[in-house]
C-alpha cells in the first residue's frame, strides 16, 4: 500500500484526484499507476484501469488470475467491473469511498455471485494516510474555487 501512495501523492502533484495502484504478482510489483482522468481527457483513467492495462500488457494476457491489486481508495464501480473482469484474484485497498464505491459502499460488485468471477477483500490498509490525502486535495480544491 506504500507503494500505492507514493503514485496517489504523483496525481496529487499534477492536480489529479490522489488515487494510486499497483498491481502484484508473485510478491513483484507488476505495474503501478495514479488517476489521470484530468491530464488525458480520459474518463476511464483511473488508476486501476490504468494499471490493469498495463499489467495485461506487460504479461501478454488480460486474465490476471494471480494478482493482488493494491488501491489507496475502494474502486468506483467502473473499476470494479474491470477488476471482475480481468479475473483479479484479490483487492486490497485503504479508504472507503461511501460516494462511489463499488466495493462495500454502494455496491458489492467484487462478491456478487451473480457474476462469474468473485474477488478476496482486504480494506482498511493504512486507512488514515490514504484517507488524509484524498481530504487534504478536496479541502485544497474548495479553497481555490
């Protein structure tokens, strides 16, 4: 989760909502990534999304089977439907999204059994840190309007 912050803290430099990921296989970090929906003109470029690309790049397949996504806020529910689909074995993320989350808030996307992958869970991995950002840029972006 470390490692997710130090990309979250890169899109907080660029003006980007401060979400970052890495993606884990076998205990080696695959690929990592940071929001840039703002830098792209891209609505589908969220961290995840950008590190599920890339990993399935990287490894010449889109079924990731044995990673661990690691994300410092729950994945919306776009992202959690990529997550389902690219077989992701298991999400660990830090904060709770109750605004967008398709994880635990709004939605239980990644345990749905109606689909047909589910996805392990582990929240709350250095919570307050990857909460604090997020507040930090919000209170910023308000302050500068």
């Amino acid at each position: 989760m470390k490692e997710a912050l130090i990309e979250a803290k890169k899109a907080y430099e660029k003006g980007e909502i401060p979400v970052g990921a890495v993606l884990v296989i076998d205990g080696e970090i695959i690929s990592r990534a940071y929001n840039q929906k703002e830098t792209t003109f891209d609505p589908t470029a969220h961290a995840e999304i950008l590190a599920i690309r890339q990993a399935s790049q990287i490894i010449g397949a889109w079924r990731l089977t044995e990673a661990t996504l690691y994300v410092t806020k729950e994945p919306c529910i776009m992202c959690s439907g990529a997550i389902v689909n690219a077989r992701i074995k298991r999400v660990v993320y830090g904060c709770h999204d109750p605004k967008g989350g398709g994880v635990v808030s709004l939605y239980r996307i990644l345990q749905d059994n109606r689909l047909n992958h589910q996805v392990e869970i582990q929240s709350g991995i250095l919570e307050d840190e990857c909460r604090h950002i997020l507040q930090k840029f919000f209170r910023e972006l308000r302050q500068n309007q």
